[in-house]
C-alpha cells in the first residue's frame, strides 16, 4: 500500500481529525453539487466527499497524494487531478459553477484566493482551512489592525465568515500555529462600476504604506478632488469606500 509523506516544501500538514474534517465538509452550500478540493493529501476530506452525493475532484501537484488517493478508492480515480491549482484553467473542470475545499496549504494560502479572484464568476462558495492571523485577516471587518489587501479585495465579492479555530493537535505533523476554518459566499456583486485593475492598484497601493494617509499614500494617482477620505488611513475605509475613491481618479 501505497503512503503519503508530508513534504516541507508544498507546506503539507494532514488533517487527522475526522470530526473536524466532517464539520468542514458539513459547512459547504448543498445547493451547489459540484465540488472542488485543493490539496487532497491522504484524502480524510475527500473520503467524506466520496460518500456524499456531490460531483466531485480533487486536485493535487504532490504525485506521491494523486497515487494515494487512486489506490485507496480505485473506482473514483477519475475524479483526481494531478496537477497544479494555481496554474490551471479552473473553469475546464466542471460545466458551470463550483465550490472549493480544502486544507489549504499555508505557503500558498493567499495565492489560492488571488486564483479564487480571478475566477469569481464560477466560484460560488470557499470553505477552507486557513493559518488562523490568515484566516482573521481575510474576514476583519474595515477598523480593525489586521484588515489589509486580501480583505478588501475578497469582501468585495464574497461575503465572509469565520467558522471555528483548529489546534495543532489535529494535523500530522502538527503546525506551530492555530488554524481557522472560513466560508466565503459568493456575494450579488456583478460590477464594482470601477476598472477592476484600477481597484487594486488603489487598494494595493494605499496599503503598501498603511501608516500614511490616503492623501500621501496615493499621491501617484491624480484626484479631480480632495475630500476627508483623503484624510483617512486605508484600514478605516470601506470596500465601498475604496470604490468611491477609484471614482475620483482622473484618467489619463
């Protein structure tokens, strides 16, 4: 029988607690049957997943896991992809749209959402275990001291929500840190009514230099007017907020 070993280099810690892994599963939408996990491992979620009636894949770059996962449940072994998340075309995989799942791994965590971004319009929903400061500043709200990029750009399409903290004690091996379970739902916003590269350039820039005012941080764009926005520092505004900025930036 084939075994799975946790590799340093793609940030690989199992998850060993089926209670734990049977919540995650429990926390997708049943609306949408089509499922997608990142980084299967040893396969405790995607065993869970297995038993569900859902159209599922699980996609993975470790080919020690693919192998796995094909000798421990040969009659799925259609359902596993080799190959890595972040550079393929996701929206191949399923017809229409899809959630993703998973014990992200904490190296590429941030990278995975970034993907998720990009691929909004056939994401409806993420449950994903996350490092937990990863996991708090993906969901804080504007006001708060870890509120920063990934916050604004992923609230302002999905709606977030912190669903429960996991010790080190249910990995293998276990991480020095906590981990927080998230869901992000898939909001009803079409169109920010800004150029969306406009956007993040803004959003990146002002919090490249978060200890700056609006004012001094964006002083490379050009503004058709001041207002006490302006005044403020990136972690006190709004998604929308951000967009209303955008609005006032002169077009070259």
């Amino acid at each position: 029988m084939k075994t799975v070993k946790p590799k340093k280099h793609l940030g690989q810690h199992f998850l060993t607690d089926i209670n734990i892994a049977q919540r995650i599963c429990d926390s997708l939408s049943e609306e949408n049957k089509n499922i997608l996990e990142i980084g299967p491992g040893k396969g405790v979620l995607t065993n869970i997943m297995l038993s569900k009636d859902v159209n599922f894949r699980a996609i993975d770059i470790d080919r020690e896991s693919i192998e796995y996962l094909n000798e421990e449940f040969p009659e799925h072994q259609d359902k596993f992809i080799l190959a890595d998340f972040l550079k393929t075309d996701i929206s191949t995989i399923f017809d229409s749209t899809f959630q993703v799942l998973g014990n992200f791994p904490y190296n590429i965590s941030s990278q995975i959402l970034f993907k998720v971004l990009e691929n909004k319009d056939i994401v409806d929903c993420v449950v994903g275990m996350f490092q937990k400061e990863v996991a708090q500043r993906i969901i804080s709200p504007p006001g708060s001291k870890v509120y920063g990029i990934l916050s604004v750009l992923i609230q302002a399409w999905f709606d977030c929500e912190y669903l429960f903290t996991v010790n080190e004690g249910s990995f293998f091996p276990p991480p020095k840190v906590k981990s927080g379970v998230i869901r992000l739902v898939r909001n009803n916003t079409k169109d920010l009514g800004v150029d969306e590269v406009l956007f993040k350039s803004v959003v990146k820039t002002a919090f490249n230099q978060r200890r700056k005012t609006l004012h001094n941080s964006l002083k490379s764009f050009r503004f058709t007017e001041e207002s006490e926005i302006m005044q403020k520092r990136p972690e006190q505004l709004s998604v929308q907020e951000f967009v209303d900025i955008c609005k006032r930036v002169k077009k070259e």
